[in-house]
C-alpha cells in the first residue's frame, strides 16, 4: 500500500462544508474532474493504483477520505454519517473540484455517492457505483458489524481492529497481508473517528432501497462490481442496473475491492465509460 500511495497521488487538504477533507490527487487539473469515494472502514488509499493509470488517461482524479475516516475529521454524533449527511460534505467537495464532475462510489461510498446524486443530479456528469447495492447491506458483512457493536462501546477502535482481525483470521483462505501493509491498515482503522464507525455502520444496515429515486434523476449511470463480490451479491447489483437502465460492468479476477484486485481491468472500464459520457 505504501508503494501504489508514492505512485498514485498527490496528499492535499479541501475545504469543505463540515470540515477539512483529506485528499489524494492526480493528473491536469484542467482535465476531466473525476471524484472517487471509498467504503465504510476505507480510505481514499484504497484508490491508489487508479489514480496514476487514470490520470494518463487524461482525468484529474481527486480521491477523498469521507468525514470521519483516516485523515479527514468528522462530528462526535454518529447520526451525522448518514448517506444524506455525508453527501452534503460530498457536494460540497465536488464543487470545490469543478462543474459536472465525475461521481464514484465504492461499497457504503456508493450510497453517499447515490444521495448526492439524488440530491444535487445537475451537479454530476455520471455516476458510477462500484460494488454497491441497493439497499442496506445484510448477510455476513451485516453480522460482523452487529457483533463489533459492544466491543466498540468498550474497547474503542483499537479493540474493534483486533476482534475483527481475529474473525478474519478465522475464515478460510484468509491471507495475512505483507507487514508494511498490515500496518498501514491498523493505523488508519484506529485513526477514524469512532462516532463515525458507528454511524456509517449503522447506516450500512439500514439504508432502504432508493433505486426508484436515483433512476427518476440519475446521469448516465455505471453499475460495476467484481465478479466474485462477497458483500451484495453480483445478481442484486445486476438487478439494480437494469432497474436504473445503466451500464454495467463485471470485473473479472476480482471480489469486493476491484480498484486493488483488477486495476487494469477497472481502469480499462472506468475510462470507456467516461470517454463516451
């Protein structure tokens, strides 16, 4: 992770209602805006081995930690990461950044992404909702969040990292990540705000189906997911694409995490999209 944040982008600061957010940045900044957001327990890192590949392509890609996570500050009140509080900050940035920017959201960014759309649809050329549902997460992604609730009451962030690395640990065909990279994902899962894990996993969980009101508005809209994606499961995302008459793409050799498992596949799809936007 150390080595695709060197090549990937430039750290900057935006100010934003709400807050500073933090940022990565790349390519002309008279280019093509695009504004990528990540998931919940992400960070704009999780974008890192785009951001080079899509700046040759010739965008200028701003990737952000939303409020609360890693570097950005956020609010004590858990009820303030909500979809639709998160995208009025997410508004906020992307006008900082240009007219009728690209909008991607990965996992929970999704839905901030979603909300932002439903809320503003003049503002975005496009929408691209990367790994991304419907509706509120379930299944076992929703059960690990459920079962960390107490251990974040009582232990705090810190206690919440080692139960949750203990759970993965667990499962078959876990990979222990290289230590460079092991350590760069405890110190920004401790680094976050612990309202904000709270909120966004309360969030996560309960957000209904606005499928019905983004279709009503939306951009020309791209659903996109790895072909083995383990949080909602690639025939609802493909159902939600054909209920939003959008674009869709299934990235191979890929799970949840595309921008890391595939990057070349996902910028290959990522700037087809955008050229004919």
């Amino acid at each position: 992770m150390t080595a695709q944040l060197e090549r990937g982008g430039e750290p900057r600061v935006i100010d934003a209602d709400g807050g500073p957010i933090a940022a990565l940045r790349s390519g002309d900044a008279g280019a093509t805006p695009v504004l990528l957001l990540p998931g919940y327990t992400g960070s704009k890192e999780d974008f890192a081995p785009l951001l080079a590949r899509l700046a040759t392509a010739g965008f200028h890609v701003t990737a952000i930690d939303l409020p609360g996570q890693f570097e950005s500050s956020g609010p004590a009140d858990p009820a303030e990461y909500t979809p639709d509080a998160l995208a009025a900050v997410v508004r906020s940035v992307a006008a900082s950044i240009g007219p009728r920017i690209h909008l991607l959201g990965h996992s929970f960014g999704g839905l901030v992404a979603r909300a932002a759309v439903i809320a503003a649809p003049d503002a975005f050329a496009s929408l691209v909702l990367m790994c991304s549902g419907p509706a509120g997460i379930a299944g076992a992604r929703a059960d690990m969040i459920t079962r960390l609730e107490p251990v974040l009451a009582a232990s705090g962030l810190a206690g919440v990292y080692a139960a949750s690395l203990t759970m993965y640990r667990a499962q078959a065909g876990y990979v222990e990540p290289a230590a460079p990279l092991a350590a760069f994902l405890e110190r920004r899962f401790v680094t976050g705000v612990p309202a904000m894990l709270q909120g966004m996993g309360q969030a996560l969980r309960a957000e209904p189906d606005r499928v019905a009101e983004l279709a009503a508005v939306a951009p020309p809209t791209l659903v996109m997911y790895g072909v083995d994606d383990d949080a909602w499961p690639p025939a609802v995302q493909h159902e939600m694409a054909d209920r939003l008459a959008a674009a869709r793409v299934v990235i191979p050799k890929a799970a949840h995490s595309p921008a890391v498992e595939n990057p070349t596949a996902t910028t290959s799809a990522l700037v087809d999209f955008w050229q004919r936007v």
